[in-house]
C-alpha cells in the first residue's frame, strides 16, 4: 500500500511535496506505531514527521511545528 504513496509529502500547499488530490483520498500516517492525526508533513526514507504543536501558530499565521524521528508508515484511509 505505501508504493502507492509518495516518499514525502506535506500538507502546505506553497510545499513543492504537496499533493492536493491524493490528501483529498485521505492519507493517514503511523509513526512508532502510533496513528498520528496532526501530521503536517513526513519523509519516509529519511524517517521523520512534522507535527503541529496545537493551536499555536508563527507571525506568517502557519502552525508551529515539532520535527520527530522514527519510523513513519503512511497509508490509504479509504482505498476505494
């Protein structure tokens, strides 16, 4: 399932990882395990996620964010 998914992707659309019609089938991503809902952006091969930290946001209004390292398994919520 995760050949299908690219090695990077991000949810910032000014991203040059981002893809709007493949977030739009709805990508979920496990990290340690863990199913992770507040995924901004992750990187397979090097095995880290960006997760934003709340509500709180920087002076451009974008979400801060909190880089961990581990590995990431993205996948297909609906496959159809």
């Amino acid at each position: 399932m995760t050949a299908l998914l690219p090695d990077r992707l991000s949810v910032d659309p000014d991203s040059p990882y981002h893809d709007a019609e493949l977030l739009a089938r709805g990508v979920g991503v496990r990290f340690r395990g863990e199913e992770k809902t507040n995924v901004e952006e992750y990187c397979v091969s090097e095995g880290w996620v960006r997760l934003s930290v709340g509500s709180k946001v920087d002076r451009h209004g974008r979400a801060l964010t909190l880089r961990l390292t581990g590995p990431v398994e993205p996948y297909l919520r609906d496959p159809a």
